[in-house]
C-alpha cells in the first residue's frame, strides 16, 4: 500500500469522528499550553528579579553587619553593631580593587511636611552612595563630604516620599521635611527605581549623610551596612575574600569565633532572590508535565477503543491485501497525527494565554522559543511511545477473526 494511501486513511478516520479527536487532544493541548506558560512566567520572574538587582549597581558588595552571641544568647541579624566608619575606611585604604565605598546606616521613620506626613526608611550614607547605585538626579544633587562631616541637616529624597508629602514631586525641591521634630533641607530628589529584588520601593526612602542619620534620626555610633562596589574586571569571589580577611583582622575573628558581619556580592544577592521563583517555575512544570502524561493516556486509550471498534474493517482491509505493516503505520500514524495537533493547538493557546496573564494579570512572562520546541517535541513523542501499543494491537490482529468480529 502506498504510503500517501496510508497517511490519507489515517486522517480520514480521525476527522470521521471530530469530537471524539478534540476530546482525545485536550489533554495535551492543556499540558502543552501549560509547559509554555508555567516556564514563561518563570523566565519573566527570573528577568524581573535580574533587571531589579542591575539596578543595584555593577559588581556591588554588600557588607552587613551580623548576629553576635552573648551570655548564651543570639542577637537578630544585625545585632552585633560592630561595623563602623572606621571599618569602612579600612577597605577603601588596604582592598586596592575596591573603586567606591559608602559607609551605610539604615532605619524607619515617620516624615512630615506642613500637614502631611508619611512612614518611610531612612537612609545614611556617603557621596559615594550614589554612584554606587548607579542612582540619577531628577532636580537638584547629593550632599557633600563637608555635609557628612558637619552631619548636615539636608538630604535628598525618593519620588514616592516627594509624591506622598506635597503632591507634585518637583514642588519638593528646596523644601524642609521634619524628622523626629528634626529639620532637614531636601536638596535633591532621586531618579524613580522601582521596586527591589524583594519587591520592596526603592524610591520609598529619604537618604541623608550617614553622621546625621546616626547622630540626629537614629541615635546610634555603628553602621549598620557598608556599599562598596569593585573596579571593573576585578574577580569578585578573590575581592569578597579581601573584604573578608580585613574586617576578620579588625574584629579579632578567629578560632571558634563567629564573624560579627556577612558579605554578599551581586551574585549571591541575585542567588538568593531567584530560588523562589526557581523552585515555583519547577513545580509548574512538574504540573504541566504530568497534564503532558495524562494527555498521553488519553491518546493510547482512544486508540486501544479505535481498534476495537474498527476490528471487522482492520480484517476487510487485510483481506484484500494490505499487510500487518500497512495496519501498524496507519495506527501509528493517526496516534502521532493527534499529537501533534494537540501540540501545535496547546502552542497557540499558551501563547494567548501568556498574553492574557502578562496584560490582565500584570505578572512578566517572557516566551522564549526553547520551552515552546520543548512542548512540542514532549506531545510529539507522547504520541509516539502511547500510540505504539495500540498500532502493535491493531496489526496483530487475525484477518479471519477480525472478518468474523461484530
């Protein structure tokens, strides 16, 4: 039998019966589409999440300052208020691939200007801290190191600050916002960056000099984060080694002792705000595999049914000439034939369905043409291993018990 005969014969019969072929490839359009989306959103979150930690800045270390253990008990994070300004210019002097460093201080507050007032972080730092972060100016500037070594009452803040305390963010310029009854000249405001790696408002924040911030808001004599960030090139693990080794020999780490700060690099920042999103996008697709399954069960029981029902004309065929092999293909055929639909239908449904989720949902999907070939070609091969035992079935059959089938 020719083989254009065959594959004629083979699509014949599964559109003789429409819906019974509909129902048979939704599971795999539904697992198809699933693949597809479940590992757009994945690679949405992974992007949003890389996007946000650029915005930190290039080759960023971060320098936290640690738990500590007293008497038995352990501090919080951040605890052991070790970290100060000494430290930080310590590293600038004696880590060479360090190009900027910013000592940090960090806490909340309430703000208020005229009669509006609104809860916010406040931030301490140095000139440095800008460029650190990569971080523009829409109006006016940063302060200057005679403002960090006055402890200077200006800062400069974010646009959601500026927006919450007087309405038009450009009116803020020049403005005096109070701080636990301190006043502070608004000099400059922020570039808007969006949310954080945590999902958190990074233009939520008002940044001062970090000895105003410790001295006047926050009453404090310790750091509670260092910035620095490492000339281009430099290879970090070796720089974070550095970093590590001289804030060891300045606190006296050694032995059994716990270091009393953490230092994490860009990297391992992005690390740790990605294994979430990582693990979700798994489970997703663990899912929509096992619909890819279900699809594929679905596929080899019609088929199992199909050749039942089409005993008697299996035996008519065979009896005027065509072979077990002609049976075999043509099953076969219709199995991989079914598959395929499904998997270009479950194609274009999930790509709609990305759409939908991306535009209604406000959730970033991004498709790549890796995870839709990887649909495809999976609802493919589930056509091919399920329909592989019923076109084995249909071709054993006995021409003459198969003529007497009713």
């Amino acid at each position: 039998m020719k083989f254009r005969v065959i594959i004629f014969t083979a699509i014949s019969a599964l559109f003789r019966n429409k819906m019974r072929t509909l129902l048979t490839a939704l599971g795999l359009i539904i697992g198809v589409a699933a693949v597809i989306v479940s590992v757009g959103m994945g690679n949405g979150a992974k992007a949003q999440v890389m996007a946000q930690i650029a915005s930190m800045g290039d080759n960023v270390i971060l320098i936290f300052a640690g738990s500590v253990n007293r008497g038995g008990m352990t501090s919080g994070a951040g605890g052991a208020g070790t970290l100060t300004a000494d430290d930080a210019m310590a590293l600038e002097r004696d880590v060479p691939a360090l190009e900027l460093v910013s000592p940090g201080a960090t806490g909340g507050s309430r703000v208020a200007a005229g009669n509006q007032n609104w809860s916010t972080k406040i931030y301490g730092a140095s000139p440095e801290y800008f460029d650190i972060r990569r971080w523009t100016f829409t109006q006016g500037g940063p302060f200057t190191d005679r403002d960090v070594k006055t402890s200077a009452k200006v800062c400069v803040i974010g646009n959601t600050v500026a927006t919450q305390l007087f309405g038009e963010p450009e009116l803020s310029l020049g403005q005096t916002i109070r701080i636990k009854k301190v006043p502070f000249t608004v000099i400059g405001l922020l570039g808007v960056k969006g949310a954080d790696a945590r999902g958190q408002d990074q233009d939520d924040t008002v940044v001062m000099p970090y000895t105003s911030a410790m001295k006047r808001v926050m009453g404090t004599k310790t750091l509670s984060i260092i910035n620095v960030s490492a000339v281009h090139g430099a290879n970090i693990p070796v720089v974070v080694q550095q970093i590590t080794d001289v804030l060891n020999q300045r606190h006296h780490i050694g032995g059994d002792r716990d270091a009393d700060f953490k230092v994490l690099s860009q990297e391992e920042i992005a690390q740790m705000a990605t294994a979430t999103s990582k693990i979700m996008g798994l489970l997703l697709t663990i899912v929509a595999s096992v619909s890819l399954v279900i699809g594929g069960i679905g596929i080899m029981n019609i088929m199992l049914v199909s050749v039942t029902e089409r005993t008697r004309e299996i035996g008519i065929r065979m009896a005027i000439g065509a072979r077990g092999s002609d049976i075999l293909l043509q099953f076969f055929i219709e199995a991989i034939t079914l598959s395929c639909l499904g998997g270009l239908t479950g194609i274009a449904v999930g790509l709609g369905s990305a759409n939908l989720v991306s535009n209604f949902a406000g959730m970033p999907v991004l498709i790549t043409s890796g995870p839709i070939l990887l649909a495809f070609g999976v609802s493919a091969l589930v056509g091919v291993t399920f329909g592989f035992y019923p076109a084995i079935k249909a071709s054993s059959l006995d021409p003459i018990e198969a003529l007497r089938y009713e």
